[in-house]
C-alpha cells in the first residue's frame, strides 16, 4: 500500500481537524509538523505520533522525504507558503481562503500551473456528506435552473480575537473568515457561473463585545480583547452573467436573539434548504413536495467532512483523482471577497 507523507504547516486549532483525518486514513504517514511556537509543535507531534518537528516551515519542505502538506496558517502566510511548497515539489491543500488579495491568488495559480503540483483549496463544506446527496439531485436536473441563493450566518457573540481580530494577519473579519465558505459552497452548487456584479456592505458598530459577561464562546490561542481591527458583520448581493443571484449576510456580532444559520438554493424545478439539515422541495402531480433524505448526517458534520476533504485530497496525491477544489476557485472567491470589500469601503457596485 502506497503511503503518503504529509507535512502540516502550522498547529493552531484548525489544525486538529486536519490531523484527526489524515491519522484515520491508512494511505497517510503524518511525517512532520511545523509551527512558529516549537512548544505547540512539540505537543502535536507527540499526541499524533509524528517523527519529525519544525520551526520554519522551509526547512519542512527541505525534506525530500514529505509528499505533500497540509498548510493551516495565518491567511496573510497562505500565498507565500503554498508557492514555496509548489516549489518544493509538494501538493498543497491549503486552508481557505486561498490568500488575502487577487495578485497573491494570482501568483499562487502560476506556480500551481508551472510546477504541474495540486493545489486543492480548503473549502470543506464542498465535501460534507449532505452536498453529497443534494449534488445528485442538482445534476440529474430535479433542481432545474438554478437562479437564486441565499446565505446567512448569524453569530450574535463569537469573534475569536487573536489573529482572526487582526485584519492584517486574517485580511478581514466574519466575511473572509466564515463568509467565503457559504458564498463558496452556494456559488458551486449554482454550477460556478461568472460573476457580473458585486455591491456589499461592512460595518463596525458594536466591536468584539468584550464587555459581555457569562457567555462562553470560543477564543483563539493569542485572544486580546484590545485588538479589534475587523468587521462586525458583512452582507452582499452577487449577480451573475447567467441572471443568477446570491445574498449573503454573516457577522462575528450582532445584536441578535440566537446564533442562526440558513443557507437555501432555488431553481425553476425545485429547491434545497442545506443548513441547518438539507430538506428539498418540489412539485409533483401539480401538488408542493417537501423531501427529507434520510441520511445520517442532513446537516454540516464537522469533522467527518474534514475527514471527506482530506481522503479527497489524499487521492489526488496517489493520482487516482483530480481536486474538486482547484486553485481557479480559490481565486475565483479571492475575487468576490476583496470585490465586497471594495463596494463597501468605496459605496459604489463593482462590476467584473
């Protein structure tokens, strides 16, 4: 059996996913670990059982021994370190979002192109086992055309501080953070249409909410209630060459009632509702259907997609498969984001 080395460049929490998958795939010999804190690093490598530590993630890719990494760094790191591992003769699944601006994506889609290595882009939601099923539908045509989607992720109290708080590190907040996985995932099931349009709105109203007491949320490693260079909350309206459309609203905090979560897709034929669990809809002998798929997970399974990303990524490294994720999409999405960005801090439509 044709074992796999993997490098995984950058421990933070993001991390154990990553790990848990790869440990659980029999192709897969975690090889190296590398992190800025050795001490982090230490400690993956001993509950993963790991050979090999690192510091700087260039003396990992000096390893002719690694295959392939696995790239889980700050966002401003992601461009540099993925064209080095291109380099390297590595395949890369890097963390989403691909980088923070469209010449970086740019540059990483050369090196992905001259070197001939994969590059498959974070974006886990693709592989969750729910799209699975509803993908099945969509291509056998039940949906018909798809021509409008809607997403939205609603944390009332839950910016993570640390880097994420810090715009030059993450590139932004709730939009580039949470926002990129539903826009994305909503944009592949429409069939990826080219984008005419784009107008958003950032906003920083109510900053990380750091006074509120007795209410527990997840905090970054490095969590510093005084640094808040990010946006509260984000919306978008999308327009595509085909007519399409795609809304979209997520916030790290917001004067809601309750966290929520919905993400729809409507066509001429039918609809899907994804979050919180898929349900479609339809019509059948001139009566309105709603479907429940009976599946184990109708909802966003955490780690088992991760697990499915990692498996998927691992057949593109034993050259059984090709990526579903390819860089063009990571760029693709770079576009949108710095595009919404753009619109909001300039008041104006940015056409493409």
């Amino acid at each position: 059996m044709k074992q796999v080395k993997i490098g995984l460049i950058g421990c933070g929490s993001i991390s154990e996913c990553h790990l848990n998958a790869y440990q659980a795939n029999p192709h897969v010999q975690l090889y190296a670990v590398c992190d800025l804190n050795e001490e982090r690093a230490k400690k993956a490598a001993e509950k993963y059982n790991v050979p090999h530590v690192y510091t700087d993630y260039r003396d990992l890719l000096a390893n002719s021994e690694i295959d392939a990494v696995s790239i889980c760094t700050w966002n401003n790191s992601h461009a540099e370190i993925s064209i080095a591992s291109l380099e390297a003769g590595k395949n890369v699944l890097c963390e989403k979002p691909l980088c923070k601006t469209v010449d970086e994506a740019l540059r990483v889609q050369e090196a992905v192109h001259r070197t001939g290595k994969t590059l498959q882009v974070g974006y886990v939601r693709r592989h969750a086992s729910n799209i699975e099923v509803l993908r099945r539908f969509i291509d056998a045509g039940d949906l018909g055309e798809i021509y409008f989607a809607k997403a939205s992720l609603i944390r009332r109290i839950g910016n993570p501080g640390g880097w994420f708080s810090d715009i030059e590190r993450s590139g932004g907040g709730p939009l580039i953070d949470i926002g990129v996985h539903v826009i994305d995932l909503c944009w592949y099931l429409m069939g990826k249409p080219k984008v005419k349009l784009v107008t958003g709105n950032t906003y920083r109203k109510v900053g990380n909410r750091s006074n509120v007491l007795n209410y527990d949320f997840y905090k970054a490693a490095d969590y510093d209630a005084s640094h808040n260079t990010v946006e509260d909350m984000a919306n978008a309206l999308i327009r595509f060459e085909n007519g399409a459309s795609l809304m979209v609203d997520v916030s790290f905090n917001l004067h809601a009632t309750q966290d929520s979560q919905s993400i729809s897709i409507f066509g001429d034929k039918g609809g899907a509702e994804l979050e919180p669990q898929l349900k479609i809809t339809t019509e059948r002998h001139n009566t309105m259907i709603n479907i429940d798929p009976q599946i184990t997970y109708p909802g966003f399974d955490f780690q088992g997609a991760f697990n499915r990303e990692v498996n998927h990524f691992v057949e593109c490294c034993l050259g059984n498969t090709e990526t579903i994720c390819p860089v063009e999409d990571g760029t693709q999405l770079i576009q949108i984001l710095n595009a919404i960005y753009q619109s909001a801090a300039e008041g104006r439509e940015i056409q493409f």
